[in-house]
C-alpha cells in the first residue's frame, strides 16, 4: 500500500486557512473569558464530555479506529458527528490519520511525532502538514470500512457542518458569549488536549511495556482526554477497549463503556489482560 502524502511530513508548506480558524478560535476562546456565567460554563463542560469523551475517546479512536466495542450503527453514526465538532477533521480522515501513525510511530512517515520536534508534533504538523481534511478519496485507502458508509464520507466532506449549525443553535439561545464559550473555548481546549496525547505522551511519563515507539503514560493526559492519556498502556494492547490497566490508572471513557455494556448498549468488547501485581509493582 502507497503511504500517502499525509504520512510525509513537510515543515515548508503552510495550511493558511487552517492556520486562519485556528487563530480565530484562539481569539475567540480569549475573549470568552471575559464574558463568564455559569451557564456558559457548564454547557461547555457538557458539551466538552459529549465530544471528546464520547467523540474523539470513545468514537474516533477506540470505536472507529481499532474497533475494540460494538454499538447500534445509530450511535455509532452519533459518535462520529460528536467527533466532528471537534474540529479535529471527519471520521475517515481522523482514522487513517491515526492508523497510519499505528503504523509508523516515531519513525519516519510518522505524521506527528516528537522526534521531528515538540512543536511540529503538538500542533505544526496541522498548521504546515498535507492534512488532507477533505481527500476522502486518498484517506480511504487506510480507511475502507468507514468508506463502504456513504454516511461517513459525507460527514468526512463536511465535517465542519454540525458545528456551524452548534453555533446557530447557541447564538439563538446564548447570544455571542454562549458562542464563544461552547464552541471557540471548547474546541480550543479539546484541541490541544488531543494534540498532547500527539506530543507530551510520547515525551513525558512512565512506560509499563517496551514498546517499539516513545509511547508513555500520562496522567494529566488521561484526565483531559478521559483515558487517553495511558497511551503506552495503549500501544501495546491498540485494540483494547481499556487504556488505564490498573485500578489507579483513571479511565472515564472505560467506566463509561462498562455502563453501556450493563445496559446492553456495547457489545464484543476487546479488554487487555491486565498486568500482573508483579508487572504493576515493578512499573511504579
């Protein structure tokens, strides 16, 4: 299989109007702080969990990309528009963007690594990289289970839409501080959660496994991304449902998981088998 351009980094090509919305979200997450109520805080909160606990941890990553559980078709449609408003890209896009960093991870072709350096793996990768957001064609190719649903590549072409109409839906009910509070705010903080699980989890912290990568295990991550930040954990078991092993390890979107399996919701879950006391107690 041809690794496509996305996989080559390239720090000599901007991506001007990426660069554009992202400065304009950060500008609006700005002056969001001077407009608070709690209101405005707790719809974000909400909606925060809604998409990247439910859209990126749960959707994107441990559904659509390693297809570790099971769920009605329905929801998991509803967890891929969740992932959308992001703003982290559309579900195939943000699959094969994952798998091909499985792949090649922090080795050459890696789209995000920090051996090409902290900044291009946190954020430069998407301000200089081909991001290919819209070349659903090419991003299928790491991606064909998600391109068999014509819902998928709809919601890949645009997959800035649920948030233009978020954005309507709040400015009629909130007027503009709701706006920039449950939307520039939101994505702002979501959006460099997620790049840290790129960036800080494969510089800082514990590695329980010897894996092939940098991987390693954060904790502040994991708070921020609801589990994601176990990401060692992760990389040596990438289908596993369950990121944080131990029972000190906290991992929402895993309680969340074990909740919709008891009510019957999430099926075929794929679990790690869980390190030994020994293991647990020579990693610590």
């Amino acid at each position: 299989m041809t690794t496509p351009v996305l996989a080559l980094p390239r720090h000599d090509k901007p991506n001007f109007f990426t660069s554009a919305v992202l400065a304009v979200l950060h500008i609006g997450a700005i002056a969001a702080l001077f407009m608070f109520s709690w209101k405005a805080l707790i719809v974000t909160a909400a909606l925060y969990w809604i998409t990247i606990g439910f859209g990126i941890s749960l959707g994107y990553h441990r559904l659509h990309t390693h297809r570790s559980f099971q769920v009605p078709l329905g929801l998991e449609y509803l967890f891929a528009v969740f992932g959308a408003l992001t703003l982290e890209g559309g579900p195939i896009f943000w699959v094969a963007t994952h798998r091909i960093h499985h792949q090649k991870s922090d080795q050459a072709g890696d789209p995000h690594s920090p051996r090409d350096g902290a900044w291009w793996a946190h954020v430069g990768w998407i301000l200089f990289g081909e991001t290919n957001h819209n070349n659903t064609k090419m991003m299928s190719k790491y991606a064909p289970d998600l391109a068999k649903h014509r819902f998928y590549v709809w919601l890949n072409n645009y997959h800035w839409l649920p948030t233009i109409i978020l954005a309507a839906v709040l400015l009629a009910v909130g007027g503009l501080p709701l706006v920039l509070w449950a939307v520039c705010l939101r994505v702002v903080v979501g959006l460099h959660s997620t790049w840290l699980v790129n960036s800080a989890t494969h510089m800082f912290g514990s590695r329980r496994f010897e894996t092939k990568d940098d991987s390693r295990n954060s904790w502040w991550v994991a708070l921020l991304t609801f589990g994601e930040g176990w990401h060692n954990n992760h990389y040596a078991h990438p289908t596993s449902a369950r990121h944080g092993l131990a029972w000190y390890e906290f991992d929402i979107s895993w309680i969340t998981l074990k909740v919709m399996r008891a009510v019957g919701i999430a099926k075929h879950i794929r679990v790690a088998k869980l390190p030994s006391r020994e293991e647990i107690r020579e990693a610590a």
